[in-house]
C-alpha cells in the first residue's frame, strides 16, 4: 500500500463490508442496488460511441511537465494516472500542438515529432488502466504564438506569427494575414494529430476553439475582420472551424468521439457574446461529439476564464444551459464547480450533460469517487487561489494550496514501520495536515489546540463570502481527523505538563504565527482590531474604515468591507499593494479593489490612531483618514516563543508551518504532510 499513489489529502479509505442477496429481477424490476445520493451526475453517458462511466470529466489543464523534445514526463503521466484513479470519467491532458506556426507555451506536446507516440501512449494506458476514457487537448496558438520558443528547424519564415489579420498587438508584435494555403494546412495538422492520438490509445480528442486562441480568433468577430470566405458573418468566421472538423473526422471515423471548447463571451468592446456562440454551436450540431462551454478569452478575461472567488461557483452554467436549449449535441459545462449538489442539479435538471472540472479536482482528485459513494464530508474543495496556475508561471511547477500531493504524484509515502504515539500541538492547517497524514501512516495521535475551534488562521475567513471555502475546509478536515482516528483535544493548549503526562515518541509542533502590531499610538483604542479578529463575533465595523497594511490580509479584509458597504481606504507603506499575493491572483486583487472603489494610499507611513481616524504621512505630507475603524493588517510573525518552549518535550520535535517560518497555506499543508510522511 502507498498513500501518496492511491490516496490524497481529504479522501476517507474505509473499508466497506458487503451483505450477499439474491433479488430476482423477475419480481423486483428496476430496483437499484445503490441508488445513490446523487444518481444524476453518477449516470453514464453515451459520447460519440463512447460509453461515460459518470457525467464528471477532467477539463484539460496545462502542465509543465513537458520535455524540451515535447513528450510527456513521467511526473505529467503520474498526475494525469491519478486524476482517472480518483474516479473522473474522462481524463483530458494537454496540449497537443498541430503545426509549428502554434506553439503558444513553452512545453507543449509536438505532434509533429517522430517520437512522440511512445509518451503519448503511456499517458493513454496509465488513464485507462482506471477505467477513465483518455481525451488529448489540441491546439494552436494563432497570433499568442510563441516563436521564440520554438526550435530553429520548425521556426515560421522569419518568426512570423500568423492570425486572422494583419494587426500590430498592444506589446509592438506583428501579426500576419493567415494565408488560405496555410489554413488548409492547419486544418490538416489537426487531422493528422487526431489520428496519432487514437494510434496511441487516446479515445477522444478536444479541439480548443475558445480562450482566444486560434480557432477562436477566427470566430470572433474583433479579431477576425477578413474579406475573403473566412471573415465576415458568423458562418465564413465559422468555416475553419468545420474544416477542422470534417478533415478531423474523415481522420478518426466516426466511432471516436470529437469535443470542441467553444467560449461564451468575449468581455470586449464589440466583442462575440453568447449569441453567437450559439450560432456557432448550431454550425457544428451533429458534426462534434461534445460541445464544451466555456468562456472568456485570452489575457483580457483571465478571471473569467478562470473564475475567482469574487464570482458565484457555476458561474459558467448559465452559458452551457442557453446552448443546450438550441443543439442536439450533448453540452458539456465548466468552471468554478466543486458541490455535489450543484454538479447533480446541473444534470438533473438539464442545464448541461456533462460537467467540467480542473482546479476542484487538483483540490480533491478523488472528488467523482466521493460523490457517488455520497461521502461528501470528506470533499477537500478549491478555495480559487490561482496557486496552481501561479506555479506554472513562477516556478514552472504544478502546486495545489489544500492538496501537497499535487505535483508530487510520483513520490511514495509508505505505512508507518513501527507505530509511535505522536502529539500535535496547535490545530491550525499545518497542525490538521501533519496529524491527519501521521494518522493515516498508522501512528497514534493526539492532537491538542488551545482554542474552542480548530482551523487556526483560517478561522478568520468565517464571515468573508468569497473565501468561504477557506474556512468550509476546516470541517472537511475535521470530518477526517475523527474518521483516521485521531483524538482531537480542543480548549488545550499542547504544554510541558502534557507531555510529561503522555510522552509523546514525537512532538509536531503547529503553534502557528501572532499578528504584528505596530508601535504606534493610539492602537489601543476601541475602534483599533487586528484582521484576525476581522470575523470574530461581536467585533463592530463603523462604516469609514482604514486598513493600515497593504498585504494581501489586508487588502481582502478591505475588499470584505467595501462588499459590505463600507468605506475603505487602504494605507501601504511600500510602493504596491498585494505584493504577497502569486503572480495570477494579484491582478485579480486589483481589479476588484478598483472595481469597488476602494481609496489606496501607497508609499506612506502611519504615525498615530484616534478615535477620529488614522494619520499617515508619505510624499505629498501628512494626511488624516477619517475613520470609525482602524484595522491593523500588519502582517504575522512565528510564535517562535511558544515552539521554543516545547523543543524538548519529545525525543523527536518537529517544528511546521508558521512558528517555524511564516508562509501561505499552501507552505502550511505542504510542511505538515511532509513531515508527519518523515515519522
């Protein structure tokens, strides 16, 4: 047995014991033997001649783990095994480039290498030794092509990079007028990628036709603006389209099933919206197996195509739904899905046939296998940080904030050799984590945490709407420390009279981080709190708030308050805000910080707090902020006090997450995972 292959953080392995009946289906007719909680999404589903093991699907996802030769890693074919193992019926992997004018990452698949097959055909078989239909994403980039990435054989002409135009994008790059010939001969590619993918094993193919890419620039009407038979109304914007699909059919037969990821909207000026994405659906009604709705395009919409926290979940649906209405193919929907109900409400009632995920299945891969078992308490759910798109950009990794098996799939965490009683002080998420993992090795634990609550500093999130799952996944964790058998002692605080009294064999220490609080005078007055106790109960928030510190603690509890009608003015001593925040989520922070109106002063300096507001000062003077409220998001510092205190207590001590470096949740979970795998 291996955890870190078969299981994952936040998934119960019980062990089920099973009672032989003999029911005559004579007298019984169309009784199920397990109906299930959520017999809708749990249903199979036929797909192009393809039968569907349940209605949930693996939504293709970049990864970066491609060679520079453009085949798969092992580490790429290892998450993409242990999607189809957490119960998924499809699993789509990425992404297949057609022609070498397309590249538009840096890594992607090279259909066109000789080579190729071979990792193309491990990542098939290790999907389908599960059970799950093996789906490959192709692609190309059009205009976002990124030539400089490419080798020099396989360049285009001078670097060109081609798109439905002739046009000189925003950062100075020229694009050129796709000629028809090389229309053609994308259309090809497409086809002869198609055929090597079920050469391979691959079962089912998705053409990427939306997020601003290739195809969809073609069918929009900004980006396409040709006067031959390929620009103009939504039909000739539409003809590369089909050309794509009848060479790629006459490639495949008609037995394998064709997926096309069309995009709802634009969010331009002028740009296609809902409308005419049904157009086109209708086009190819009967020509795709799949019509997967997604929305948004490339760079202007990243929040859309990617939702965040500050949209509903299943803010998508309503797209797939109004598709759904006007085709005959079956219509796939994604984005921002992760609750059971809402995934079964969706097929139920039918919004769509098939529902998409991506982030909330790196959170939980095995969220299917959950779900129609009906153990929902045990779903670990996304909390839409971007970590693992950030990952990807900053350190060309794959990371998940609530799952540290993401990205590691490859690595072995094996049962405990001999079973140690071992003691958890603090039950923050690095706490939970270590205990949980310690716990499912086999040792016995005790974990201690010196409030009512567990949850740590997640608990501050309780009454902020969009980071509801944040605090929700302390009772997932919670759910699973009962059920791995871990004693919880909460109102304790882990002391050296415990552990002279239970002799732990080792001591992980989790006692996390205290807030900062400035030298400054006035912060002791009543309408001076600290962003911790942001949603403690009884705290009261006047209607002009100043939120001294620009992190990213400080700027959500600003956007918190300005969602709650709030007056907010922020006041950051460094030149940015969010500066802590990753590289895809930071943006996101600023646009919804402009969006609500939220003063943010930069560069200054608080030097006191009244009752009347907060003076700073910075390079245009000295300035009051009239405020009934002053939060104080000043940042944290390790409770190395308190750790320091307890390096003794156990023959083995192990300090984790933020009293021995302060860090994110994901640098929490990831500690205490691997340092309870280490006993």
């Amino acid at each position: 047995m291996t955890i870190a292959a078969d299981n994952d953080i936040g998934i119960s392995l019980k062990t089920h014991s099973f009672r032989e009946e003999v029911c005559s289906t004579d007298t019984i007719p169309n009784t199920p033997v397990f109906a299930g909680k959520y017999p809708a999404a749990g249903s199979p589903v036929e797909i192009g001649g393809i039968l569907l093991r349940n209605r949930m699907m693996a939504a293709p996802m970049g990864t970066p783990d491609i060679t520079v030769n453009g085949d798969y890693t092992p580490e790429a074919i290892a998450f993409y095994e242990n999607l189809a193992k957490g119960g998924v019926a499809a699993v789509c992997c990425t992404e297949g480039i057609v022609h070498p004018t397309g590249k538009s990452h840096a890594r992607m698949i090279d259909m066109q290498s000789d080579f190729v097959i071979a990792s193309l055909t491990k990542a098939a078989r290790a999907i389908r030794r599960h059970g799950a239909v093996a789906n490959l994403e192709l692609s190309h980039g059009g205009k976002y092509t990124e030539v400089d990435n490419l080798n020099a054989a396989k360049r285009a002409a001078g670097d060109v990079r081609y798109g439905p135009v002739d046009e000189i994008l925003p950062n100075g790059t020229k694009v050129t007028q796709m000629p028809v010939s090389l229309i053609k001969e994308i259309a090809d590619g497409f086809a002869e990628a198609s055929a090597l993918a079920k050469r391979a094993g691959f079962e089912m193919i998705l053409i990427h036709a939306g997020h601003g890419w290739l195809l969809h620039q073609f069918l929009s009407s900004v980006d396409n603006r040709r006067g031959d038979g390929y620009g103009g109304g939504i039909f000739n914007r539409s003809r590369f389209l089909l050309e794509v699909l009848e060479a790629t059919r006459a490639a495949v037969g008609p037995l394998f099933p064709i997926e096309v990821r069309l995009s709802a909207e634009d969010y331009r000026q002028g740009g296609d919206t809902i409308e005419d994405t049904i157009e086109t659906a209708k086009l190819i009604d009967g020509k795709a197996d799949l019509i997967h709705i997604t929305t948004g395009t490339r760079g202007e919409s990243y929040d859309r195509t990617h939702p965040s926290s500050f949209y509903p979940r299943g803010c998508n649906v309503h797209y797939a739904a109004a598709v759904k209405r006007r085709v005959k193919t079956p219509v796939a929907t994604v984005g921002s899905i992760n609750e059971p109900e809402m995934i079964e409400d969706i097929i139920s009632s039918g919004k769509a046939d098939v529902v998409q995920m991506a982030r909330a299945i790196l959170a939980d891969p095995y969220l299917p296998r959950k779900l129609i078992a009906g153990d929902d308490r045990s779903i670990m759910r996304c909390i839409l940080c971007y970590n693992c798109t950030a990952g990807r950009t900053e350190t060309k990794t794959r990371r998940c904030s609530v799952n540290p098996v993401i990205g590691n799939e490859t690595l072995t965490v094996v049962p405990a050799a001999q079973k140690k009683r071992v003691a958890v002080a603090g039950g923050g998420p690095g706490g939970m984590t270590a205990a949980l993992t310690a716990a499912r090795r086999g040792h016995s634990v005790i974990l201690f945490e010196k409030e009512p609550e567990l949850g740590g500093a997640l608990r501050c999130e309780r009454k902020m709407s969009f980071k509801q799952d944040f605090f929700n996944n302390i009772s997932v964790m919670e759910h699973e420390l009962e059920t791995a058998g871990v004693t919880v002692k909460k109102s304790a605080a882990f002391t050296r009279e415990t552990a002279l009294e239970i002799k732990p064999d080792v001591l992980i220490v989790a006692v996390g981080a205290k807030p900062v609080l400035p030298a400054l005078p006035g912060t002791d007055n009543k309408n001076v709190i600290l962003a911790a106790a942001l949603s403690d109960d009884g705290v009261e928030i006047g209607d002009r708030v100043a939120v001294l510190g620009g992190g990213l603690v400080g700027c959500e509890a600003a956007i918190h308050l300005a969602m709650s009608g709030k007056k907010v003015t922020i006041a950051e001593m460094l030149p940015k805000i969010a500066r802590d925040a990753n590289i895809k989520y930071g943006p996101v922070i600023n646009k919804k910080i402009s969006e609500l109106g939220i003063e943010v002063l930069v560069n200054v300096k608080a030097s006191s707090a009244d009752e009347t507001g907060l003076t700073v000062s910075g390079p245009d003077g000295e300035r009051h902020i009239p405020a009934d409220t002053i939060l104080i998001a000043a940042g944290q510092k390790p409770d190395r006090e308190t750790a320091n205190s307890l390096r003794d207590c156990a023959p083995i001590v192990l300090n984790v997450g933020d009293c021995a470096s302060a860090g994110t949740l994901a640098d929490a979970m990831a500690a205490g995972y691997w340092t309870a795998s280490d006993i």
